[in-house]
C-alpha cells in the first residue's frame, strides 16, 4: 500500500514564496510610481510626467503651457480649472495666462502664487534643494510648509528668484541671467568654446539627470554648437562623435568615458 504524500507543506512554502515575491515587486512597482506627499487624500488628478531625458510639453485646460523636465511630475485636480491649483515634483518651465483668477503651484518646499508669469519652478521632493526663477511677469513665493524661523512670502518680478534649502529651513531672494533661461525655456541649449565639465554641467540642469565624467582627457576639451530640443541620448551621441567619447546611461546617471 502507497503512502500518501502529505503536500500541506509544500504548498505553505510555495503560497509564502509567492506573497514574498508580490510583496517585492508592489514595493518595487511603488517605489517608482508613488505620489507627492502634497496631494490631498479623496481627490482625484490628472498626472503629466515626463521620460528620463527628455522634456514634455502640456497644454493645461487654461491655456497654460508647461514644459516638465526629466523625470518630473506634474499633478492637475479633476476639476482644474474651476480650482486653478497644481502640484509639482521635479522641475518645469510655467507660462500661465492672465485670466482673473490666481494660479497657485504647490510641491514640497515652495508655494508660488501668480496671476500671470512665465517661470522656472523647481522642487525634488527627494531633494532638499528648491528654486523658482521669473522670466517675465510677477509671483509670490513663500515656504509650503511651517517655519520657525521665517515664514515671509517673497514678491518676484522679472529677472529675480527664489532659492531655498528645506534642509536648513533657509529661503533667499536672488536674481539671475535672463537670457540663458530664455534659451532653456525655448529648447535651445547653446555652447560657445564651452569646456566640457561646464557643459556636462549645463546639461545636468537641462534635462534634470546627473553627469560623471571618468577619465582625464575630458577635461581639455570644449564643446560648440546649438541643440535643439535634443533628447539627451541625442545630445550625448553627437558630442560623443566629435569630441570621442562613449557613454552609458543608467536610471540614476549619465556615466562618461574617455
């Protein structure tokens, strides 16, 4: 007479290998799709985001065009515009039209007000770093969350900025370039005889990923020209070609070698 096979355990191990299995990737699936902590629980949004490496524009309801960096997300309630709010993580390029009623961006660090302003608004929430930079029109800037230090709200008009550390609860009225966020803005990045360390550096602002540059011989070299609402794969092939360089592009940097 056969023995009969006692498989209860064999299935408690199996039915346990798979929920550790399902646990792993809802954590995994999680960890990259998860949403800003700024988003009030029981209302619904619309999310814009954009690829690694590229730029996206979008067109909101208001006619308010927007350009997402790298990596950014952009968070539209349901009932945008009737409440002309929006909540960002990352980094974007803001052109808002004037239409009577006040636009207000929250993220993390930075609440910024505007009746009309085209504007660079930038805030990680993995980061503790934040800036709001005004081409043109007017804003209020101020700290999203409670300081027990400052909490003033900085008037911005053309040509001024807001930088900003969480880390060290600290927020600054600055001014900048005009003209080189001009270009950002228009999806021209330019370099003139620029050496290649600024350059890399630039296009770390640009397209919002990190650039390592690992070998020596880089760092005499320079780089002319204009791009054009290149991709970064794109931009990084053809100085790749002229300059001699190869590169690899990992989720978390841009790793160039000579």
């Amino acid at each position: 007479m056969k023995k009969r096979r006692n498989w209860q355990p064999v299935a408690l191990t199996l039915i346990v290998v798979m929920l550790i299995a399902a646990g792993t990737l809802y954590y995994v699936a999680g960890r990259h799709q998860r949403s800003s902590v700024m988003l009030e629980p029981g209302k619904r949004y619309v999310t814009y985001q954009s690829d690694y490496g590229q730029r996206k524009m979008v067109k909101l309801p208001d006619s308010t065009l927007v350009i997402l960096n790298s990596r950014s997300k952009l968070y539209m309630p349901e009932n945008f515009p009737q409440t002309r709010g929006l909540v960002l993580d990352g980094e974007a390029f803001f052109s808002v039209p004037a239409t009577g009623q006040e636009m207000v961006i929250l993220t993390d660090k930075l609440k910024t007000r505007t009746p009309g302003a085209t504007f660079r608004l930038r805030s990680l929430e993995s980061q503790s770093g934040a800036y709001c930079l005004v081409l043109s029109g007017q804003a209020s800037v101020g700290k999203s969350y409670y300081s027990q230090t400052d909490n003033a709200i900085e008037e911005l008009t053309t040509g001024q900025s807001v930088l900003a550390n969480k880390g060290i609860d600290l927020m600054e009225k600055e001014t900048f370039e005009l003209a080189e966020q001009e270009d950002c803005l228009h999806g021209k990045l330019v370099f003139n005889n620029t050496p290649l360390p600024a350059a890399l550096k630039k296009m770390e602002d640009w397209f919002g990923v990190e650039m390592e540059m690992r070998g020596n011989n880089g760092r005499a070299k320079h780089v002319t020209g204009v791009f054009n609402n290149d991709s970064v794969q794109d931009l990084l092939a053809t100085l790749g070609d002229s300059i001699g360089f190869t590169y690899r592009v990992t989720r978390d940097k841009v790793v160039i070698k000579f």
